[in-house]
C-alpha cells in the first residue's frame, strides 16, 4: 500500500549551518510550516567537530567554537519550533518537488514541498582523485576524518605526520595534531599558492614551525600494510614533478586535504544545473535553481571560507523560499541578465539577476583563480564600467564580494550582460 503524500511549505535538505539558517529565514519571512531534513542523529552539521574558534565574528561580533556556533542556531530553531527530523536520509527530489526520505522509525517518506531548500554541504576529494602511486597502507586519512577521529572519538590517528594539501581543514589538522602530540613534519602543496586563509597559514603553520611546501606534491607511498613514508618533489608549471627533487618523509600518517566538493548527487538527478567551476548549483538573484521553487545555499552551492557568509547565504535563501511559496517571486522573471566572469575571476553567485525580481542592493560572491597583488576588482555593465575597487591581495582561498545596486540596472534598461572583472590599473 502507498502511502500518503506529506504536504509542507518548505523542506530543507541539511541541518547543518546552512539549513538552519534557511529555515529561521523562512521563518523569518513568514513561511511556518517548515520541515528539516537531516541524515545525522543531531543538527549542526560539520561544525560540531571544529571545535577551534574563529567562527561568528561577522554574524556575532564574537570568536566562537565550531559547536557553540551551531548551537545559536539550534536554540534559536528550537524557540521558533521549527520542526525537524533526525537520522533522515534523503533519497531523492523530483523536478515537482515531491521529496522521498528514509529513516528508521518512519521508513519511507514522500513529501509534498511547496519550495525546497538544498543545504546538504560538501565532501572532501579522495585519494583517488589524486592518482598517487603506491599500495593501500592503514595511515592515510582526509583531514576531515583525521578531524572527527581526534575532536569527537578521541582517538589520535598516527603520531609522524605528513599532510598535502593546504586547505583551511588541513591547516588546521596540522596545529591540532602538534597539540596531541603528534609531529607534523610539513604540509605540501601542489598550486604556489595557499588554498587556505591567511590567518590559518599564520596561526596554524608560522606559529608552530610546520613548514609550508609550495609547488611541490606526494609522488609516492611507501608501506604495504601502514605508510612508512612519502615521497615529495617540486612541481613546474605544468602541475608535473620535477626529476631529482624527490625527498623522502618518514611518516605513519598521511592527511589528504585536497579540496572540498559540493554534494550534488541529489541534486543532479533531480536534474538542477550544475556550474562546471563550482560544481555546485546554477543559480540567480533569489538563490533559485534551474528547477522553479528549489533553492540552493552554502558549501552544497559553493565552497565557502567562512560559516558566517555561509548562514548570511542561507538566511536569504530561506527568505526567497518563503516568498516563492507565498506567490511573491513570479515564474515569469522578465529579462534576465547573465553575469560574466573573466580575467581572474573564476565564477560569481549568482550567476544570473532579474531586475525586476532582484533587492534593492545585491551581494555576488566569487573567487579568484591566483594570487593577485594591486589588482583593481571591476564591474561593467555593457561596456560601461561602474566599480572600480583596488584590492591589496587576493587569493583563491578567500571569498571576495561585490554589491549591484537595482537602481544601476534600471538606469541601464538595454544591457546585455554584467561582467565581473580583474585589471591592473
């Protein structure tokens, strides 16, 4: 016997930063009848294993905790009783919305959703991604893992420690690992750029003598049935090793922190279009996918450096859910006007605006694609350029933002395109 079709205003698939922060939008804009979805047995999502500081200082004006962050949002989703769902996995989303999930108690669910929000996160790249030479030893962890095996089990996963990658978890491993103990013999990286924060190369690497490695990379593993040690050359400019610039590391432990890539596979069968650069979601001014009523917001849209941009996203995301079940965002959006990134920029979000449907002053976020020194961050519309921003340094690891004003865009009613651009001068 089929069940009966749950109906709710709005479903959030995530009870992570993101998806509580789109519900308390929703919320916040009016929708009570919020439904959110989430696969572990408590909300919070990854924070609840960053347990340094250094989150909230944008949205609380305050440095906390990964896990005292999450819990702002989790008692404020608690005073606005939005309700929610735990150890529920969700299978899949129609292009019409109906939602199919899973649990243990419930079994299989189908649920009617007026609007869904997709806030599912990201995932680290695997060690299979990276096509490293050698056997399949014990001793080789993504940061992440690496992270919840020392922050939530207690357990230390070697104690000679070599990491490639600098992305912020794997910075961030490296002073960890020091504090338990463990020597954390260099971090490798195959860009000549960082792809952390500055703050974590500083704090993480600088303050505790871990060297950086630039341009170099592991070209192979030693050990059968635990790592014994690895070896890293230079790279040239072709990403390729440099014969004659092999060292070996003697390591038990080698950290992958290697990239973070959106958690798409829901949303790809759901048949949303997916951005090349990002991996993530196309989306435009209200956060919308391709599919009318599914909205995406945070790492599952593109990859972020800080949760507070993260529940900033969210929150309007959250927003245009609301609207869009109230009848407030027409599917017929007028003219729609692509944003064009070029010349050092890689992808902006959104990636597309309606005018006629966009807020009076709208955030684009993008990143860059190197490391640029007294570069100015430009915008034209058509060809006539209305921003002109230098900026001292800019580095793919951090989130860069411009602001389009509606009022510009309707003195300029016959452009064709919006460009987002770096120039030297």
């Amino acid at each position: 016997m089929t069940k009966e079709l749950e109906r709710h205003a709005i479903v959030v698939v995530g009870g992570g930063p993101a998806g509580l922060a789109a519900a308390i939008g929703a919320y916040e804009a009016g929708e009570r009848d919020i439904l959110v979805l989430e696969r572990d047995t408590q909300l919070g999502g990854i924070l609840n294993q960053c347990i340094h500081n250094g989150f909230g200082l944008h949205t609380f004006q305050e440095e906390l905790t990964g896990p005292e962050y999450a819990a702002r949002y989790i008692a404020l989703a608690d005073e606005l009783g939005i309700e929610r769902r735990l150890g529920t996995m969700v299978m899949d989303i129609s292009a019409d919305r109906v939602v199919t999930a899973v649990s243990s108690e419930a079994g299989i669910t189908r649920i009617q959703a007026g609007a869904v929000i997709l806030a599912m996160g990201c995932r680290e790249r695997p060690r299979g991604a990276l096509a490293i030479p050698g056997y399949r030893p014990a001793g080789i962890y993504s940061a992440g893992t690496a992270q919840r095996l020392v922050n939530i089990e207690g357990q230390l996963p070697g104690r000679e420690i070599v990491i490639l990658g600098s992305g912020d978890i794997g910075l961030i491993m490296a002073r960890r690992m020091t504090f338990e103990g463990a020597h954390v013999q260099c971090v490798a990286e195959v860009m000549p750029y960082s792809g952390g924060l500055k703050r974590n190369i500083v704090q993480c690497l600088n303050d505790f003598d871990i060297p950086l490695l630039l341009s170099h990379t592991v070209t192979r593993i030693e050990g059968r049935q635990r790592v014994e040690a690895v070896w890293i050359a230079e790279v040239d400019e072709h990403m390729k090793p440099i014969p004659g610039t092999e060292v070996r590391y003697p390591c038990d432990t080698l950290l992958l922190s290697v990239g973070l890539l959106p958690e798409n596979e829901l949303s790809r069968e759901a048949g949303v279009e997916l951005s090349p650069v990002t991996r993530g979601p196309v989306v435009n001014e209200s956060l919308e996918t391709s599919i009318p009523g599914v909205f995406a917001c945070g790492n599952v849209l593109h990859v972020h450096d800080l949760v507070d941009y993260v529940s900033e996203e969210a929150a309007n995301a959250g927003a245009s859910a609301a609207r869009f079940v109230q009848g407030a965002i027409d599917a017929g959006d007028g003219q729609r006007i692509p944003i064009v990134a070029t010349d050092g920029v890689r992808y902006t979000v959104p990636s597309s605006v309606s005018v006629t449907r966009m807020p009076e002053a709208l955030t684009v976020r993008f990143r860059v694609g190197n490391v640029f020194r007294d570069h100015y961050v430009s915008v034209y519309l058509g060809d006539e350029r209305i921003q002109h921003r230098k900026k001292r340094v800019m580095a793919p690891g951090e989130m860069e933002q411009i602001t389009l004003k509606r009022a510009e865009l309707l003195a300029h009613p016959d452009i064709e395109s919006i460009t987002v651009k770096l120039e030297e001068e």
